[in-house]
C-alpha cells in the first residue's frame, strides 16, 4: 500500500490523551494536517489553544462515546481522511469491573471505527491502531519479544479466573483482544476496504503531559511508577527489571513513521526503548539533589545501558526511528523534573 505523506489529513481519535496529545504535535511539525476526536467541546477547544500556532492544520470534532455504532459515521463521511491513528480508548472500569465491562467497550470502539472507514471513508489509505507492548508479552525463558508474539498467557489467565481476575490481568486482556480483532476485521475484509493496518505497541510512556493538569492526583501511572520506586526492596532486587519504557516522543515519531513508511502496513511497531533496572532508575534520579527521597540502593552496581533491550526485538522500531532511543535517564529526569516545575512532590 501507498504511504500516507505531508501535507496529508489525518484523523486523530481520543486525541486529548496522554500520548494523543504528543502524537498529535509531531503529525503537525511534520506537515501533517490534524483533526482530533475528543468527548467535549471543552477538550476540544483546549486542544485548539494548544495546537493554536499551528492554525487552521488543526481542529476537532466531537465523538461522545466512540463504543456507539456509528459513532465514527459523520466524521468519516463529512471528511476526506488520508489515514486515521486510533489512539482512543473506553474509560477503564474500576478495579473489580467484570470481564464484559472491560472487554465489550475495548472491542467495540476499535470495530466500530474499522467499520465506518470501511463505509465512508475510501479515501483512508492507513489506520495506525495504538494497542500495547502487553500484548506481545509471553513467559519464554530467554527468548525476545518480536512483533509475531502474543499474550496468549493472560487470555487464558482471565478465562479460568473471570472475574476475579486482577485489573492488570483485565487491562492486558482487553488490549490483547481489542488488537487481535482488529487484525481479524482487516484480515476478513481485504478486497472490501482501502486501507492497511499498522498497529503502535509503547510499553511504559514517561515523561510530563503536554496539556492542563491541576492536580497531581491526575497523573494516575506516573504516581504508581513514583510509589513503586519509593517502596523499600531488597539488595538482591536492586538489578532485577523495573519498567519497560520509551520516551513519549519517541513513541510519538514512532506513530507519524508508521503513516510514511510504504513498508511499515502489516507491522506491529515495538514501542520500547529499554528495560531499566531499579538501580538504573535510583542512579539516574539521585544524580540531581533537589530530587530528595530517592532510594539510593548500591550505586556501584553494574547498570545496563542506558537505551536498548535483550528482552525485545526492535531492530524495526529502530529503524523507523532513525536514530537510537532516547534513554532511560532523561526520561525519568524530565519526569521529575516536570513535577518539581509544578510545585509538587514526585515521591511525597
């Protein structure tokens, strides 16, 4: 298939999120002409003021609840898409959600846009799905993650505990399910549709949000990631594997690479950067003293790189980057640094 080029328009949904906010402003640096898909007038025209000096390449429309059949229908059919990054997702339900309630939304919403392209929207030539690196994950002692994996392990995990199955379990199933029905969808109606499916996998996304945050209590993950490295641990887990990362902008370019690249249709793209150790992430916060609370563990252990995993292949990613990843000591930095410059303690 035909890659998707500058000047081309792109439909961006869930374009208000975490990463749908940075994937948005590197589709606009490179050219790209925007519009993204939000819930409310109000994120809407947020997302105008943030994208403000990009003028008329960037606007919205309003999709309240993307698991309502048509809700794609107007949009598509009122527009001339070139290619479509679906990054939006349903709400997650609370820890103790049943499987339905996780599964049901995730499939939908990711059908129901497939399906409206498919209607109205010949001219889409690429969709570019964001799903999940834990979609890959497997249990295979010494053997890499490759884009040809799948986490076969927490579907059946989920199938036998149901609904006491864990949020995390619930999570990783719903992105495993909602990624493989979407392949399934394209795989079933070739010779029916136009485009191509690509589908962007980050692992652990760090770095400050670009839009208004108010309060810390918003940066749900990030908070998670900052009491996980607080929390005391023995020496023998110093160099144990914390998180699997990547830059947000990294991911970003990754996801801008994924419409350019003729050969990029059929792939899932790796997003991740580096696995860092708890020690790699001591070091790299304790370099800065107005960082204080951060457990110094043994500094003279032996730290891995500071980009680049044994545990997953990447040599795509890489390629469609250009460069190396960004490493693991500037993205935690800058993600304190972030919270520092907010007025707000990164590990209270």
């Amino acid at each position: 298939m035909p890659s998707v080029e500058p000047p081309a328009n792109i439909l961006v949904t869930g374009a208000n999120g975490y990463f749908a906010t940075y994937a948005v402003e590197d589709l606009l640096e490179r050219g790209y002409t925007v519009t993204g898909s939000v819930r409310s007038a109000r994120k809407g025209e947020e997302m105008k003021q943030l994208f403000a000096r990009y003028g008329k390449r960037f606007s919205y429309v309003v999709v309240p609840d993307i698991t309502e059949p048509t809700a794609f229908d107007q949009v598509i059919r009122e527009n001339r898409f070139d290619g479509v990054a679906h990054a939006a997702s349903p709400v997650n339900p609370q820890p103790g959600g049943t499987t339905d309630e996780y599964f049901r939304p995730a499939v939908t919403g990711t059908i129901n846009i497939l399906e409206s392209i498919k209607k109205f929207g010949p001219s889409v030539k690429r969709v570019v799905y964001t799903s999940s690196c834990a979609t890959v994950l497997h249990d295979q002692e010494g053997i890499q993650h490759t884009e040809a994996h799948w986490n076969e392990n927490v579907l059946k995990t989920v199938e036998e505990k149901g609904n006491k199955s864990s949020h995390r379990e619930m999570y990783r199933a719903s992105k495993t399910l909602a990624e493989k029905a979407a392949w399934k969808y394209v795989n079933e109606n070739k010779g029916h549709i136009n485009y191509d499916l690509v589908t962007a996998l980050p692992s652990y996304v760090s770095i400050a949000p670009m839009h208004n945050v108010a309060s810390r209590d918003q940066l749900t993950s990030t908070n998670a990631v900052a009491s996980s490295i607080r929390q005391p641990r023995p020496a023998s887990e110093y160099t144990d594997t914390a998180y699997w990362f990547i830059h947000v902008k990294d991911m970003a370019a990754l996801h801008s690479a994924a419409f350019s690249e003729p050969d990029a249709a059929g792939h899932r793209i790796l997003g991740v950067a580096g696995d860092a150790s708890w020690q790699d992430i001591y070091d790299a916060l304790n370099e800065y003293p107005a960082f204080p609370k951060v457990p110094r563990g043994n500094p003279r252990s032996r730290g891995r790189p500071d980009s680049g995993s044994k545990d997953w292949d990447t040599s795509y990613s890489r390629r469609l980057l250009g460069r190396e990843f960004i490493g693991i000591k500037q993205s935690f930095r800058e993600t304190e640094e972030y919270y520092q410059k907010k007025g707000w303690a990164f590990m209270p």
